[in-house]
C-alpha cells in the first residue's frame, strides 16, 4: 500500500487564516483527507486541518528556505 506523506494529525491551537483556492485544489484536498483518515484509522478529516501540516512539511523540505532561515 502507498503510504501518504502526512501522518495522523495533530491538535494544536489554531491561528484563524482565511484563503481562496481554485476548486480542483480544494476537490484534490478533500479526497487526500478522505484517503489520510483511512489510513490511519482517524476520523474524517477536514481541508482546514491538512493545510497546516502540508505547508510545514513543504517548507521544512525545501533547502532553500532552510538554508536562508538558518542566515537572519
């Protein structure tokens, strides 16, 4: 089985943020939080609750990003 990058997601206080995105992005995150809370077993998970850990993990992947941080 293909694991998702994501892993069981966290409680944590949340920050209010409101966004747009397009409607395929948001039809495409509805679907990864369906297939997220099959695999682990957790309980629907809403588009709110993955963007936080999405973004996250995106930039604490991107070595550019890291590299310029690590310089203030």
């Amino acid at each position: 089985m293909t694991k998702l990058r994501l892993g069981p997601i966290e409680n944590d206080k949340p920050v209010r943020l409101t966004i747009e995105l397009p409607a395929a992005v948001h039809r495409d995150l509805v679907e990864y939080g369906r297939l997220l809370a099959r695999e682990s077993g957790q309980a629907e998970i809403a588009v709110a609750k993955l963007i936080s850990p999405m973004l996250a993990r995106f930039m604490g992947a991107d070595r550019g990003f890291r590299k310029l941080r690590g310089e203030r």
